[in-house]
C-alpha cells in the first residue's frame, strides 16, 4: 500500500520512509525504473482483494487519505 512516491533517489523520499518506519516497520521503498519513481508503502500484501480493504482501512482511519494499492509484477 503506497503512501508516497519521489523521483528515483530523491533524498526527501529516504528521510520520509525512514520517517514511516517509526510507525510502520514493514514500511519499504519499491523502485520503478520504468516510471522512474520510489514507491514508498507501509504495507506489503500478496491478496488483491486483502490489499483493497486493508487500503480503505488505512484511508479511512490514518493521515494517508490518498494511499493506493500499487501492483507489482515481478516476472513476466
């Protein structure tokens, strides 16, 4: 579940998921070298539908109102 995203590199976005680690330890930095962007997420699910409630959740009852459940495909 993402919370933000920064270019690649982008020392803001370091600082912050070190921020969201605080509160989150399963928080992590997901790279895109597509889009050229780190995902930061506070939450890693492998059930798409898990992911979708867990997103809501996480909308409805914490600071990110504009998280997003971001697929990875990790093999093609």
């Amino acid at each position: 579940i993402v919370v933000a995203s920064y270019s690649v590199g982008n020392r803001y976005g370091k600082l912050y998921l070190e921020e969201l680690k605080a509160e989150y330890p399963n928080a992590g930095l997901f790279t895109s070298q597509k889009r050229q962007l780190d995902y930061l997420y506070i939450e890693s699910l492998n059930d798409f539908d898990k992911a979708i409630a867990r997103m809501k959740e996480i909308r409805n009852n914490t600071q990110f109102k504009n998280s997003w459940v971001h697929i990875v495909r990790l093999s093609r």
